[in-house]
C-alpha cells in the first residue's frame, strides 16, 4: 500500500507565471486515482504557532491574512490570494503528516510541497512557506525524531531550506543541483553538490551515490525528508541538467534503496517541474511517487506506529 497525502486546497487555479507549478496538482491527483493500491490522507492546516518557530511572524501574518506586500510577491512570482493561503498552510500540514506516516509504514507521499526556495521573511520562485524546514523543526522539536536528513534532488538548490535550518543540531540538509541555475545566491546546506550544466543520467546517478551515501551513514537519520524535483529532467523548462525519464525513474530506485538499506523511512514531497506540458510534468512526479512507494511496500513497516502529536 502506497500511503498519499492531498488536500483539495492544493488544486489551485493556474496563474499565468506559472501554470505547471499550481495546476498541476490536480493531475497529479487524478493519475494517482487511477492506480491501484494506494492509501489516501488529508491533512490538517498547520498550526500557526509551529510555521511561527520557523518563518519570521510578520511574514506568516502577511501570508494567512493574504496581505504579501508587492515586492515578495514578485519574488513569490504570483499574487497570495486567500486560496493561495490556505494551500500554503495545508500543504505545510501536509508534509508534516506525510512524515509521521512514513514513519509508521516506511513511507509516504505529500501530493505538494517541497517549497524550498521560501525563507524566515518572505517566499522566493514559486515557493510560500517552507514545507520542509517547518516540518522537520517541528518533528525533532515534539521529540518524534532526533535527527532529520532533508535530500533536495531538484534542479536548484534549495538555499531557503538550508537558511532556514542552519544550526540545528538534528537537521541536516542535501542539495544536489545545476550550479549555474536559480538562485544566483546560493545558501550553504550541510552537504551541496554543484552540477555542470547538461550531466546526464550515468554522471549524476554515480555523484548522488557517492555523496549521498557517506552522509547517511554520517547523519544516521531517523527519518528523510525528500524533495524529489522532476525539473532535472532534460526537457524541463527552467531546468539546465539532461536526465531522460528513466533516468529520473533510476534516482528514485537509488535514493529507496540507500534509505531502505539503512532502515530510513522516508517522505517526499512534489517539487518542480516546468513547462508547457502539464499532464506530462504530472506523470514525471506521480512515477517518482509510484517508484519510491513500490520500494518501500516490498519492506515490513520500519517502525511502530508513531502516536499522533
């Protein structure tokens, strides 16, 4: 059983700046209907007080009163309607959930998410509220975890995560992206492996292996939190690397594998994914749900059940 997490706030109408990154969800929800064996969630908004321990108050105020000033919105890259609010604060919950799921049964997909470009006082390219950092701060804080790997395999760094999440002592952060893509201004994470533009499927599988493997067994997490990004793909639009689809497929099967070896849950979140081919952006991150849930539903649940918060 391949346990989902949706909301149908997630389903929001397309704005002209980005219609893959906020239409595609309701795709991503049909395609998942369509399969067999699957599980399905939804989940709370999350509390204020917890996205306030991570992101700077004001800012949470402007986001859930849908009053961003213009200028973050620019960075945003679209108006924070109060639809847009409300998606931004269950698609928070929603990655929170999808952890204490994975946790239970090994692992679990957020339908959304992995908004990794938003920092303490504002958002940034597409991205509202930081999904990951809330969630993992949130889980070591409540004790359910003591340590937390966040892995971000799409195409840019994921420099809100890591600003967010510096210095904690129980989260730790991967990146491994195209070193010329957004942002200009990268942040450091625990781990960052720069790409050169146009690596492909044998290069980068080799370079996530070797990097990633070393640092599992360095963090030893009790949990991942996994942005798996499709917009490595080669014909991506704001992407600069040249995965092909099986490629993409390839990373998901070594990231499971590496997690399963180990006895990590894992829980992943949706990512990026440009251009003008929704249904085909859709298919990329429902196959990487679908090839992560297969791995894991071949092992025995990692943990007992984990009780709810």
């Amino acid at each position: 059983m391949i346990h989902i997490v949706h909301h149908p706030a997630y389903v929001s109408s397309a704005h002209a700046a980005s219609p893959s990154q906020l239409s595609k969800n309701g795709l991503i929800r049909d395609f998942l209907r369509a399969e067999a064996g699957t599980e399905w969630h939804e989940p709370d908004a999350m509390p204020r007080a917890w996205i306030e321990a991570v992101h700077d108050p004001d800012y949470v105020a402007e986001v859930l009163g849908a009053c961003v000033p213009p200028d973050k919105e620019r960075r945003i890259g679209f108006p924070v309607t109060p639809a847009v609010a409300e998606r931004s604060r269950r698609v928070v919950g929603g990655t929170y959930l999808a952890a204490r799921i994975a946790l239970e049964r090994g692992y679990a997909a957020n339908t959304a998410g992995g908004s990794h470009h938003a920092r303490a006082e504002t958002g940034s390219g597409y991205c509202v509220l930081n999904d990951l950092a809330v969630a993992a701060v949130r889980l070591v804080e409540e004790g359910t975890v003591a340590r937390v790997l966040i892995v971000d395999v799409d195409v840019h760094q994921g420099d809100g995560t890591a600003s967010l999440t510096t210095g904690h002592p129980g989260i730790a952060t991967y990146s491994i992206h195209a070193e010329k893509n957004f942002p200009a201004r990268k942040a450091r994470s625990t781990l960052d492996v720069p790409l050169a533009d146009g690596v492909g499927d044998a290069d980068y599988l080799a370079t996530l292996e070797a990097t990633l493997a070393p640092l599992l067994d360095s963090v030893r997490p009790d949990l991942i939190l996994y942005q798996a990004g499709v917009d490595p793909f080669g014909g991506d639009r704001l992407g600069r690397l040249a995965l092909s689809e099986e490629g993409l497929i390839a990373r998901e099967r070594l990231v499971a594998r590496l997690a399963i070896a180990r006895g990590i849950p894992l829980a992943s979140t949706v990512g990026g994914g440009y251009g003008d081919d929704t249904a085909a952006i859709a298919r990329r991150h429902v196959t990487a749900m679908l090839t992560l849930g297969r791995a894991f539903a071949e092992e025995a649940p990692l943990k007992e059940p984990v009780a709810p918060a």
